[in-house]
C-alpha cells in the first residue's frame, strides 16, 4: 500500500511534507519493483536546486537506468547518503530507509498538485493496460 | 502498434512469474521470479534454461551448399568437418557487419544458419541475393530453441536423450531425440558456460520443456536480463549494440572469425585493405574503477578526460565479479590493455581500466 501522507507523480516519484517545512522525496514501490534490483543510485548535491519534471539524478539495476525527476521545487538540504554504499535499501523501504534527499520547498503549493495515494494506485493500475 | 510474437514457451513463462519485455518484435521474459542475479548464478553454478526461440533459422541445401555458404560468410566452412558448427560474421563489400552467425555443417549439400532476431528479414534477403548455387529457406517459424547452459547442463540433458552427449564437443552437434521430441543438439551457447542449443519443432517444443523442470524441479528459467550480463562477462559480441553495419569484424577483436586465406567471400577486399592500412577502431573490454555503471551509449574519452576517443557500446554491473564492465568501441592509439579512459556518465568523467577479455574464467 502507498502511504496515504504521501504526494505522487506520474514518473514514480513521492514527495513528504516534513514538519519543518522541508519534503523528502523518493520513488515509489511501484518503480523499485519494476526496476527490480537496484545496484546504484546517482543523488544530488546538497545545495542542488531541483526544480519540478526536471531529472535530478537516477537510479539503476543491473538491467536499465531509471531517471530520477523532481516532484516539486527547491534546494536540496540533505542526500541519503545510505544509499552510496547500500543502494538496495530502496527496494527493501523505498518509503523508509530507502528515501533519495530533502528538499528546502521553493513553493509549498506544488505539492496539492500532485496525486494522493489514491489517485496514484489508479494511475499505476491504469498504466499497466 | 504491431503485435508482438509469442513463442511456444509463453505460457510456461507466464506461469513462472515472467516478466515480458519486446525483444525485435518477440515478446520475451526479461527476468523471472528468482531476478537476474539469481538467474546470472545459477548460469554460473548449476544450470539455466533460456528461450531463444526468437533466433532465426535459414536451411541451404545444394549440390555445394558449403561452397555456396562459405562466399557469404568470413570464417572457413572449408576447415570444418560435417557434424560441425561455425561461428562466424556475414560482411557487406564494404566489409561492415550484415550479422554475426553461427553455421551448422551437416554435409556438403546442406547447411543450417542460426541467425539473430532482429536480423532475421535481413539476414535472409541478403542470403537469397547473394547466394549462388543453392537455395535458402527462412526455417525461422518452424523452430523453437531452447538453450540449457551451466555445469550441470549436460547431466541433466543426458537423462533426457538416448544421444550419447560426451562425444559432443564444443561446437559440434547432433540430431537425435529429446524427451521424444526430434531435436537438433547443438553444444553451443552464449554464455561461456559449458551447455547446449536444442532445436525443437515449435509444435512440440512445449514437452521438451516440460520433460526439463520434470528431470530437475530446480532448474532455473532465465531471461534476457540475465542472458545479457552472461555473455557481456565473457566480452561475446551482441549485435545491435557492439557490431553492426559500420563495424567491421577486425574493429570488434573478431579477426579470429576471419580467415583472409581462404577462397573469396563478400568483404574480403575490404578487410584486407583495412588491415594494412591498420584498423581504426577496437572494441576493448573495461573495467570500471567506480561503483556508477557504464551504459551503451556513453562517451569515452581519454586517460586525461579531454578528448573523446569512442563510446561504450555494453556496459553494467557483473553479477559475477560484482564490478562494473563493460565494452567500448575507441579509436586506434587508445586501445591498449592497462591503459587507463574515462567514460563520461551524466556530465562527469568515471575512470576505467582496460583489460583483457574475457572478464571471467568459466568453469
């Protein structure tokens, strides 16, 4: 299931409202499964500024290269740097341990204009049609 | 959209949690369940079964079909006996790659040509141009081929035919029965493991299949994914993406298929001239320093980052070596083993060493 507290994008990304005002962001169950085995992850630079549909990094398994695209807007604050050494834990907790970097908001509102989990189990389900 | 060909496996496939991705026109599974590293060891270790089905088959018969044959290709029918197998390259005049093959010699007047999917309209209308004094027929619908690969491959064949498998050697073959079926037995692969090709009439292939997860309930289905990274360890050329029509055979380290002695075949101009003038380009194996991947497609540039020199033309991670590899087409001067590129991943330059392939020793 995807966390209800979660925005969705149609590229598999999520992004989280953090109380500090910051969102953390990562790609979706859906995208790890499809992706299958994930053996790097490509992360921004703290202090990158992300601006939303724009590719800001990516992730790769053994097979394919997967871009990873901004959901929303800002500067990034932090990297899970995790990930360097263990990119696999996206596929173990791609909303957990496995998140890609928090973002410092340029526009909060971006957020309402992205899907609610709902919204996105039925565009994944739409997808594989 | 066109549809996409199912072979006589796709079914069985489903079953088994296959993953399906389109493959020059056939829909083939990409991993199953057990994921490609899985599938990638168990190649390695124990035994895999792959559907390859999507290979296309092209008969010749004539009164020298091998004569015939031989003007087509660049390595020596000649210099193999009946009961043989060839892997070779078919050249256009200019000497770049029409397809690389592998050629089954059965007698003097017939010989069987595995060709790849995605060349198979090709492959077969430049066979039927070119081809004098004899006849070609596009066989590719007739067959499905599985190929058993791994350690274990031939024990668990032998429990499935009467044909003695040792006297088999390495690209040789044989026709005999599998689980009852009529097969061509090919001891070939793709995979640098010890195994086979088995050829089977597509209408009875799905029992071939059947009879193997009977005989070993452990057998592990493979998919492209896995077939990919097997034959990238061992440096095995793929078309499309490592030769292709403006590669010539002696750019990709194939010279061994190339026998410029022997009687005249379609690019033998061509590739002697090139040889003297010295050949511009080599296809090296690399070894990547870091832990990004290299993909087809990435810029190669020199030791010094300055000046590109080539591009990666397969690359990933090696299950095997848990490295990253790959192969890259550079220009002559920067091709020597040891020598250091840098090949250019999202803007920034990845340091990697050139080696000799293959990557691995098969067991």
């Amino acid at each position: 299931m995807n966390p209800t507290n979660l925005r969705y994008t149609k590229e598999h990304e999520w992004a989280r409202l953090e109380a500090d005002g910051t969102a953390t962001i990562g790609i979706t169950q859906h995208a790890q499964d499809a992706l299958g085995d994930i053996v790097f992850a490509s992360l921004p630079k703290v202090g990158a500024t992300l601006k939303a549909g724009e590719g800001f990094g990516a992730v790769e398994s053994v097979k394919s290269v997967s871009d990873l695209f901004a959901p929303c807007s800002g500067r990034v604050v932090e990297v899970n740097s995790a990930l360097v050494k263990a990119p696999e834990i996206i596929n173990s907790a791609p909303y957990g341990d496995g998140w890609i970097c928090r973002i410092e908001l340029a526009d909060a509102s971006e957020l309402d204009g992205l899907m609610d989990a709902e919204a996105y189990a039925a565009f994944v389900a739409a997808e594989a049609h | 959209m066109s549809s996409l060909i199912r072979t006589p496996f796709y079914e069985r496939q489903a079953a088994l949690g296959a993953r399906f991705v389109d493959f020059g026109g056939f829909e083939l599974p990409v991993q199953y369940k057990a994921g490609l590293v899985a599938e990638h060891k168990a190649v390695r270790e124990r035994v895999g079964l792959f559907d390859v089905s999507h290979m296309g088959e092209i008969d010749v018969r004539g009164p020298d079909a091998v004569a015939a044959v031989n003007a087509l290709i660049t390595n020596d029918l000649e210099a193999i006996a009946d009961g043989q197998a060839l892997y070779t390259c078919m050249c256009q005049p200019d000497g770049g790659v029409v397809d690389d093959l592998v050629v089954y010699r059965y007698s003097r007047e017939h010989v069987f040509i595995c060709c790849n999917a995605s060349n198979r309209a090709k492959d077969f209308a430049w066979i039927t141009t070119h081809l004098e004094g004899a006849t070609a027929e596009d066989q590719g619908d007739r067959w499905a081929q599985l190929a058993l690969q791994g350690p274990q491959a031939p024990a668990l064949l032998q429990g499935l035919t009467a044909t003695p498998l040792a006297p088999i050697k390495r690209y040789w073959f044989t026709e005999g029965e599998v689980a009852g079926v009529p097969a061509i037995i090919s001891r070939t692969g793709y995979t640098g493991e010890d195994g086979f090709e088995i050829y089977v009439p597509a209408e009875r292939a799905g029992e071939v299949w059947d009879a193997l997860f009977a005989a070993d309930p452990a057998l592990q289905p493979v998919g492209l994914g896995a077939r990919d990274t097997l034959r990238l360890e061992m440096k095995f050329a793929l078309y499309g993406n490592d030769i292709d029509a403006t590669t010539s055979p002696l750019e990709a380290g194939l010279a061994w298929v190339v026998k410029l002695k022997k009687a005249d075949f379609i690019g033998k101009s061509a590739l002697e001239a090139q040889k003297a003038a010295g050949i511009p380009r080599h296809l090296v194996a690399f070894l990547m320093d870091g832990r990004a991947p290299a993909r087809a497609g990435y810029p190669v540039l020199d030791a010094s980052g300055t000046i590109v020199v080539g591009k990666v033309t397969s690359g990933g991670p090696s299950p095997t070596l848990g490295r990253n590899i790959g192969v890259a087409l550079v220009a002559a001067g920067h091709h020597a083993v040891g020598a250091t590129i840098q090949v250019e991943i999202r803007g920034e330059a990845a340091a990697a060493t050139i080696v000799k392939a293959p990557f691995i020793q098969p067991s």
